[in-house]
C-alpha cells in the first residue's frame, strides 16, 4: 500500500466553518478526508441547525450545510 505524501494531503485538505451569531464564518475543523468532512458537516448541522460550510485552501465553498438538508429528508420520506 502506497502512503500518500505530504503534497497530496495539503491539495485535498478542507475546512469545516460554522456560521456564527454575528454574520462570520468560524473555522471549527480541517480534514483530509473529503467523506469525512461531508458526514461530520452533516452530523454538526442536524445536532446544532446552524449553517456550516467545507471550504478549500483558497476559500471556495465547496458544501453548504443548511435548511435545505431538512428539505431533502422532507422529500424523502
């Protein structure tokens, strides 16, 4: 099994950034894992139903955590 280098850990790195009360993104995590930050972004909006985001290095959004997650379990069931 081939370990993966530092340069391909630093290109897929992303962020998990909250919405806070005052209007400003909040930096909480940073992951390596692409899945990873998709279930833990998901997990931290159900428990908390503040807005969250996975941004990249550059700051591009890349998922947004929001009401809309609730919208998509509606029109499931």
């Amino acid at each position: 099994m081939k370990v993966p280098d530092k340069e391909f850990f630093e290109k897929n790195k992303v962020h998990l950034e909250m919405l806070t009360i005052k209007g400003e993104w909040k930096r909480l995590d940073t992951f390596y894992d692409y899945s990873t930050a998709i279930n833990h972004g998901v997990n931290k909006y159900f428990a908390t139903h503040t807005a969250h985001r996975l941004v990249n290095k550059e700051g591009k959004i890349l998922e947004l955590f929001d009401s809309t997650l609730l919208e998509d379990v509606d029109n499931k069931e």
